[in-house]
C-alpha cells in the first residue's frame, strides 16, 4: 500500500479508511457486471474466465489482461538505468533532458534539401538522416543539401544504399574542405547490407558489401570516435508487415551477423559493438512501442554479454522512426495524432534519437508545415508534456514489465529459429522471413478487414467528400524484397474504385438506406451501415422518414442508386423486411442488402431478395467490392 510521510514522519496510508481489496474483489465485481449485461458467468464468480472475458490476444502468443498486480511482475530483474541489462535505459539518465530530434530527409533535389534541412535545423531539429541514391538525394548532391550546415554542430546519419563507401568519402571530403576535423563529425555512415538484401531481394553483392562495412567501421573506431559505421535497420521488416517480435527477432540476427563479421575483422567485442545503431518502429500502440524498446534493449545486453563483453559495452543505441504502416492517404492529418503518440511511445521506451515522419509522408514529399509539425512533435513532448524529466517513466508498471518480458520472449525464440536457419542472410534468401512475415500481414489483414482493428478516417468515420492532399510525387526507394504495406491498402483500392466512378459519371455510386421505423429504432443501424459503406467512398442516401413496402419503391428510384440497404430494428425486420426487400427488387435494386445479423430467418430473406448482411464483425472489404460490383465502381 502506497505510504506518504507527514513532517512529524508518522506513516499515513493513502487508502486509509477503504477495507482492502484484492484480485478476488475484483474478478466478483466485474462478474457482477457481466450478468447484467447477459453474459453468463460460472456461479463460483468465473474466477479467471472473467479476466479471460477482458483479454486481448496479440501478435506472437502475447496477451494484454484487464489487470496487472505485483503477482503479474516478471521474475527477471530489470536492473536500473545504464547498467545491464539496460531495460531501464541505455544510460543513467535515460532521455532526461531531451532526445535526439532526428529529421529525415530523400527529395531527390539538392536545392529543395537544402532549405529543408536548414529550416528543421533553425526549427529544434537536432540531426539530419539524409537518404542517398536510389529513392533519395543523387549523391552528388550531398554537398548543396548540405550547404551551410556546421557538420561539428549538426549530426548526419546517411542511407546510402549501396553507396557506402563513396558516400562516406564524400563526407569526410567535405568535412575537410570546410576545416572540420574527423574526429568532431558525429553521427552515422549507414551501412546496412542485410538491410538492402531484405529491401531489394538481391543477394550477389552481399559478401563484398559487408566486407566494405567491416572496413569502414574499422576506420571508423580509428579515427571517426563519434560517427557508427553500421546501421541494423529493421524497418524493412516492420513495413513487410512483420510484428513486433518479428521485427525484434531479424534486428537481433542481423546484429549478430554484424558482430561476428566485425570481430571478424578484427575489432575488439566492445569496439565492434560501439559501430551499431539499431533503427526501430514506433507504432500508435504506444504501450507495445514501449515494451519493444525496453525488450531490444534486453535482448542485445544478453548477446553482449555472451559475447564477452565489458558490463557498458551492451547499451544499444536506438533510433526509431514513427512507422509508415500506419500512415494514411486519405485523412491524412490524423496520422499527426498517430504519429504524436508513437513519437510518445519511442520517448517512454528509451529511444535516445527519434524520427517523427510528416503527416503528408504517405502521400509523396512533404511540405514544409508537414516537416515543422514532425520536428515540433517532439518539440512539444520535452517542453510542454515534459517526457524527458523523468528516467524510464514506463518503469515499475506491472503491465509494461510483464509485456517487455513476454515481447523479449517471443523475439527470443525467432531469433532463435533464425540462427538454427543459417542466420540472417540465408533467413532471407530461402525466404524464411518472407514466409513468416507474409502469414502475420495475412492475419493482421483479417482484423482489418473485419475492423477489429479500426483505421480512422480510413475504415472508420470515413468523408467521402473531403479534399485529396496531392503532393509531388516521391521517389521510389529500392524493391524486389520484401514488400511494402500500409494499413489502409485494402479500403484504399476500394475508394480508388468509387473515385474513378465519380471521374467518369460525374457522381459517386449511391447506396439507397431504406430507414425502417422511427428514428429511435432505425438511427443505430443507419448511422452504422453509412460509416461502412462511405469506407469504400460509397454515398449513402436515405429519406429523412422510414420507408414501407408501398412507398420504399419510389424513394429507391428517387435516390439515384444501384444498391439499397435495410436498416431498422430486429422486431421490425420481423414485419416488414420480406415486403421492404421485396418492393425494392421490383424497383430495380441490384443488390439488396441489411444492416445486421440475418439469424435464423435469413433463408426467408434471401427468398424475398436480400443478397447480404452487414454487422459489426463481418469481412467490410470483402463485403465492399461486391457492392461496389453492383452500385458501378469501376
């Protein structure tokens, strides 16, 4: 029980004068209110059928329950910030004070850059992470977007693709011209050949290429103290639509394949380890962004110390980058809301440098208020919500613990397979991975489809009459590997569908909804069939009074649509569905549909013409393309 202490040091419990209550108390007053709401409950109180009645399954076998106690903890400790295992925090002082505003950075034109690095720079940004060659910056344009930058002042972390090794060269080049001594660049060179392998599915190169990054990062522990040569980039797994222990479990072997080839090549362990920077997603889930940071931290802290190495050596360096998976490009402006609590997610877990993507990033190259809201994010995290004053924040929740433990587990164990596979590299080309991963995107496209896992603005509250953002077009990053996958794909392709029916028609397709009843019993199931039908850029059109068998015929033909959709009570679906559906057919209607569960008279109701239902839990993208089929999307 939580104690405070008063001037005199007498102990005052917080709960004084409330009787004590335990996990039993709660399980009987949620069993409580489960009966009234009709669920039946074992009449011993449902003990942990109650709790099993408020769980949530997640990716990898990983469980959210209703409620945590200290019986929940892990048996692991987690340590204390800056000390192994490094859950807490990669340093003492976690990100008190702030982190590292980290503003990326690929039109493919170097005046453009220019301005727009200057501006995040004069704006709070605190590094630029400048993407080279194929899908960003020519390399020869590095030295304009760069113009003006003090590169002793101003990390750059670069992407250079293939490019490692000239981009490099060029950097340091460029330091030199303008009196910048190597040792005073920090920041990063990017090579990451198992990265491009996953991006691009290209194999051929791979052994010269990581034999040029052990090369570089042995010149880099020379003479660049505060440049890292190597990236373990796992957002290609992330944006394949891997989950988060996927994603955990390929940093993890591609970390480790790095490791062995620079020890290899004759870096010591703590030197070697000291060349990496692992680069993460942070998604809207921000307890699961939170949980994963903490996890990696854990999980690389047990490869260090297997490794032999020194008690400080194993602090992963993490960058992460609010994911492009959940970024959307209709209602674009909510991604601000997704990208704040991801930016909140990867702060709480530890991340010391965090990339905030503009909110117009799905839709080509941002703009300039898109790059000032990105860099602001965070901006407005450290100085108004004031993130970086305390030292793990998430630390101590028995939630967190318990989900950092389970997510750690469940990364293990991939890693694990991976390994017994041949590592990395060979995961990838016998495409292990993109089997593995492809399966999740596959179940996680369920839920979607079903919006059991909502999208809004996309799959939920969709406007089909709101403004497209256009932007210029950006160009495209590397492919042939694993794919690229954003959340609102499928709903996408159903609103490009209406949207081409508006361009050649002059009109969105129409769903007529045949109100049945008065407000009180229509309005639930209108309001509920409208939000579904305008997730595929459908109009839905209805009279302001509920339609019968005589008068339903007219309004449909009245409306202008293809499609008609019952909507009312289940008492009135009992009276009037069969003679509504019925009128509707005669009308014209080519699909008749109802918004809710047919039950046990849905062979009367498909006799009279109804060709199918829709209700909270049905396939709605499956369900759209046939309407779409029937009302004239294109």
């Amino acid at each position: 029980m939580s104690e405070v202490r008063s001037a005199s040091d007498e102990i005052l419990p917080l709960a004084a004068g409330f009787p004590p209550a335990g996990r039993d108390e709660w399980r009987a007053l949620v069993a409580g209110v489960l009966r009234k709401a009709g669920r039946e409950v074992p009449a011993d109180g449902g003990g942990a059928a109650v709790e099993d009645a408020f769980t949530t399954h997640l990716a990898d076998g990983v469980v959210a329950r209703p409620l945590y106690t200290a019986e929940d903890a892990p048996p692991d400790a987690t340590g204390y910030p800056g000390a192994a295992p490094f859950v807490r925090g990669a340093g003492p002082g976690g990100t008190v004070g702030g982190w590292d505003v980290r503003q990326r950075h690929a039109d493919p034109d170097p005046g453009r850059t220019n301005a727009a690095v200057l501006a995040d720079l004069e704006g709070g940004a605190t590094s630029l992470w400048l993407v080279l060659g194929e899908g960003g910056l020519p390399l020869d344009g590095l030295p304009a977007a760069l113009d003006g930058v003090l590169l002793d002042l101003a990390p750059v972390v670069l992407e250079p693709g293939r490019d490692v090794g000239p981009a490099a060269r060029l950097l340091l080049r460029l330091a030199e011209e303008r009196g910048v001594a190597p040792a005073a660049l920090r920041g990063g060179l990017g090579a990451d050949p198992l990265g491009l392998l996953a991006r691009t599915g290209d194999a051929a190169g791979l052994a010269d290429e990581l034999r040029a990054a052990v090369e570089l990062a042995v010149r880099a522990h020379r003479e660049l103290p505060g440049m890292r040569a190597m990236t373990v980039d796992a957002l290609p797994y992330h944006e394949a639509g891997g989950s988060d222990a996927q994603e955990l479990g390929c940093a993890l072997a591609t970390g480790v394949a790095y490791l062995r080839a620079l020890t290899g090549g004759g870096l010591p362990v703590d030197a070697a380890l000291g060349q990496l920077e692992f680069r993460y997603a942070a998604s809207a889930d921000q307890f699961l962004t939170v949980a994963k940071l903490r996890a990696a931290r854990r999980l690389w802290a047990r490869v260090a110390e297997v490794s032999g190495a020194g008690a400080a050596a194993g602090a992963q360096r993490q960058h992460a980058v609010t994911s492009r998976v959940m970024m959307t490009r209709r209602d674009p402006w909510v991604n601000m809301l997704r990208t704040t609590v991801a930016a909140l997610g990867a702060a709480v877990g530890g991340a010391e440098s965090v990339t905030v993507l503009p909110y117009d990033e799905a839709l080509g190259l941002p703009d300039a208020f898109a790059r000032r809201i990105a860099r602001n994010t965070s901006s407005v995290l450290v100085s108004e919500s004031h993130l970086a004053r305390v030292v793990d924040p998430a630390g101590g929740s028995w939630y967190v613990e318990r989900l950092t433990d389970d997510l750690a587990r469940a990364a293990w164990a991939w890693f694990q397979e991976l390994e017994r596979a041949g590592g990395q590299a060979e995961a990838l080309r016998s495409g292990l991975v993109a089997d593995r991963i492809g399966a999740e995107w596959e179940r996680r496209s369920r839920l979607l489809a079903t919006r059991a896992e909502p999208v809004t603005g996309v799959s939920e509250f969709a406007d089909v009459t709101e403004k497209p953002v256009v932007r210029p077009k950006a160009p495209p990053g590397p492919g042939g590997g694993l794919p690229r996958v954003r959340r609102d794909e499928a709903y996408e392709a159903l609103r490009a569908r209406a949207d081409a029916h508006e361009a050649a028609t002059g009109a969105r397709p129409r769903v007529f909804l045949a109100a049945l009843g008065p407000a009180a019993t229509h309005t639930a199931r209108a309001t509920f069939a409208a939000n579904v039908f305008q997730a595929a850029g459908l109009a839905p059109v209805h009279e302001p009074v509920s339609v019968d068998e005589e008068s339903a015929g007219a309004a449909f033909a009245a409306s202008g649509a293809a499609v008609a959709c019952l909507c009312g009570s289940d008492a009135l679906y009992g009276e009037r569905a069969v003679a509504v559906a019925a009128a509707l057919r005669a009308a014209g209607a080519r699909r008749v549909l109802l918004a809710g569960r047919p039950g046990e008279r849905e062979p009367e109701l498909r006799a009279a013409g109804v060709d199918g239902f829709v209700f909270a839990g049905a396939d709605v993208v499956t369900f759209l393309a046939s309407v779409l089929d029937a009302a004239g999307g294109a």
